[in-house]
C-alpha cells in the first residue's frame, strides 16, 4: 500500500473517476461514497487502485479569501508572481479578485 489513505480522505481512481470519500478501508478493499446527482453511490474498490483527490487550482480562490496574507503569500510564491509584463498574475490583480 503505496498511499496512507484513510477514513474521510477525498480520493479518485487513478485511471479517472469523480471525487470520492472513503467510508471504510478493510484489508486491501476500500469503500467510497460519492453523488450522482442528488443519489449517493457505494462502491467497494483496490487499495492501490485509487490516489488523493488534488483540487485543482481554482478552488484555491476560497481558501486565500478564509485566509488573508499569509495565504496571498504562499499562493504568490506557488505562482511565481512578478511585476513584469508577462504571463502571470500580478499582486494587484490577485488582491483586488480577493
């Protein structure tokens, strides 16, 4: 068992899937729990045929806002921000999206 997957964690299959949250991990079988519309489904898959569930970066918008500079600072290094003209995100448009 490559990845410490556990009870809660949001995972997906490795080959492609919806997120999904595990609700019980027996031996090398692991049971997720995910929505198709408003109707959840149940399906008991391999351990190592699923990873962590990565947000993509978008959702990071959400956090910054919860948490203030110290977020802005740590999203600005992950994105190599710079005043230059080129192809990235200034701090001033990122502040002013916050």
């Amino acid at each position: 068992m490559s990845e410490n997957l556990m009870i809660g964690n949001v995972v997906k299959l490795k080959s492609g899937s919806e997120p999904m949250t595990i609700q019980r991990i027996e031996d090398d079988e692991v049971l997720c729990a995910w929505f198709e519309g408003h109707t959840i489904q149940h399906e008991t898959f391999a351990y190592n045929t699923l990873k962590e569930y990565v947000r993509p970066l978008e959702s990071k918008w959400w956090t910054l806002a919860k948490g203030g500079a110290k977020a802005i600072s740590s999203l600005s290094k992950e994105l190599h921000i710079s005043n230059k003209n080129e192809n990235v995100i200034s701090q001033d448009k990122l502040v002013g999206f916050i």
